[in-house]
C-alpha cells in the first residue's frame, strides 16, 4: 500500500510543473531542462539499475534522436514528427549491436565498450561537420515554428510523465519481474529455463527508444545541438541522476535530475572549476548518503511524521 501510495505521489509531483506554463521565464527553462535529463535518468534507471545492463551510451542514444531528427526534418524535408519517431526508431540499433558485439563479454567489459562509444561518438559528430555543425552546432527551430515554446514545454513534461508511468507499469509485469532477476543473478535465470538473451534485447530496445525520442524532443526544446552537448560528462551526469537520487526509489531520479541540472546553475561563478566542484560534491553526496538522496529523504519524513504523533 506505502508503495503504491510512493508511485501515485510521484506522478502527482512530476505533473505540479504544469503549474508554471503562464509564467514563463527563467522558472520554466530550468524546468524543461530538468525534465529532459529525467526521461534520460529514467532510462538508466531501468537499464542499469533495474535491468542490470552495463550500458553507458546514453548519451550516444540521445544524440542519435537529436540529430537525426535535424538531418531528416532539414536536409530531406520530413515533417518533424516524422523525423522525431523515426531517429528515436534508429537509436536502439545502436544499443542493441553493441550489446550483440559484447554478447559473450563479462559485465566490465561491456561497460567500458559503451563508455569508449561516448567518448568517441562526439569525435564522429565533429569529422561529419559538413552534416552535424561539430563543436559549432546546428540551429533548429522544429515544433516550436508551429506550436510555440509553451505547448512544447507542456509535451516535455507530459512525455516525461508517460516515460515514468511506462517504466514503472513494466517493472510491475512478468516482463519487469525477469529483468529484476536478471539484474540480481543472470546465472540463476539462465539455469531454470529462462531466454534471458530475448528480454536483454527488449530492454536494450525499449531503453534506447525512450532514450532517442529524448534527444529529438531536447533539440527542439533547447533548438540547438553541438557535439560539446553529448561529450562522456552527459553520459555520466545520466548515470548519476538515479546513483545519485537513490535507485531503490522510484522517485529516485527526480531528485538526482535536480541536482544534476540545479548545482551547475548555483555554479555559474566559479563556471571555470565546475567539474572539480561538481566532482568533489558527487563525492561527499556517494560517501555520506550511499543509498541516494531519496531513502535519506524518506527517512528523514518518517521521523518528522514520528515526531508530530
């Protein structure tokens, strides 16, 4: 009952943002942004976390929707629904050959592979310059051209909240149920009879889907892409928006989204040493709350719940 009343609270919290569109402003860019990183800390949540696969090409996944959506709205004339379904269609290819060339390779190793993928990825971005714009980028106007910032602000915050409630309907079915066993002994599952190759692709295809349309709604969110957007740090700043938030939560991710997103912004003064700031606080937030924010969160209402009786 605690948790279905956790999972009802979390849509409940994920939808309050609505509140903001008549306003506008600075208020709702950061939201947008926040939101946007959260569908992709979702998707690490359930691939790695959940599903157990060693992926770190989040990044990689999310740029194939963003600039595929570009190239084949732009250069080919597709209308931009078009192009956003199809790229974020392609982006799973890429996580899915990576997990067949790694298929007989031990957990470590498929780790490192995907995570040499996001470092060299934006290396390709910048040898197609011609295409992609390399480290000046492409401009994009996209959806907002028809509809206007605002209903696209609504879209993201909606689709977010359809990517949560999909994830967390998934981990519920039979489909959710192996996936968990996969993640806590894959041996095991393999040993009483259970294909755990076909639900390895599944979750590698579901995830890298998500993970694209992603891409293709931030680019036309943020209308602009470089390769300096998806280097390895976006990769790792997804990876840590469930580790650090608390995976054991499902609204985890939502306070690893703020964080990650909200405590660049506090440090804009000292813009030139970010990453050793950002670095040193991940550090002491993994060495003093190992769990994550949210079971330190949850506890600490418990005890204010306590208190009050």
């Amino acid at each position: 009952m605690k948790d279905h009343y956790e999972k009802i609270s979390t849509i409940g919290i994920l939808l309050l943002p609505l509140l903001f569109v008549l306003r506008g402003g600075y208020l709702q860019e950061v939201t947008g942004y926040v939101y946007l990183f959260l569908i992709q800390g979702y998707v690490a949540w359930f691939l790695f976390f959940k599903s157990g696969q060693p992926f770190f090409g989040y990044s990689v996944t999310m740029a194939i929707g963003a600039y595929g959506t570009i190239v084949l709205n732009v250069m080919f004339g597709w209308p931009v629904l078009g192009a956003m379904f199809i790229s974020a269609a392609f982006a799973p290819v890429v996580s899915v050959i990576l997990f067949l060339a790694t298929i007989r390779a031990k957990g470590f190793y498929v780790s490192m592979t995907s995570f040499l993928l996001a470092i060299l990825f934006p290396r390709l971005i910048n040898a197609l310059q011609d295409i992609t714009g390399g480290r000046s980028g492409l401009y994009f106007s996209g959806i907002t051209e028809f509809i206007g910032y605002r209903p696209l602000y609504i879209i993201v915050i909606v689709w977010t909240v359809v990517v949560a409630i999909i994830f967390l309907w998934l981990m519920g079915t039979k489909t959710g149920k192996i996936l968990t066993l996969i993640s806590e002994n894959d041996r095991l599952t393999q040993a009483v009879g259970i294909n755990t190759f076909k639900y390895k692709m599944l979750a590698y295809t579901i995830a890298g889907f998500i993970s694209g349309l992603g891409g293709a709604l931030y680019v036309n969110y943020t209308g602009f892409i470089s390769s300096i957007d998806i280097e390895v740090f976006t990769t790792l700043y997804i990876f840590f928006i469930p580790l650090i938030g608390g995976s054991s939560l499902f609204f985890g991710p939502i306070l690893g989204a703020l964080f990650v997103i909200l405590i660049p912004e506090l440090l804009v003064p000292v813009e030139r040493y970010f990453r050793i700031f950002f670095g040193l606080i991940f550090i002491l937030v993994i060495v003093l709350l190992p769990e994550g924010l949210a079971p330190n969160v949850q506890k600490l209402l418990k005890r204010i719940r306590k208190n009050k009786e």
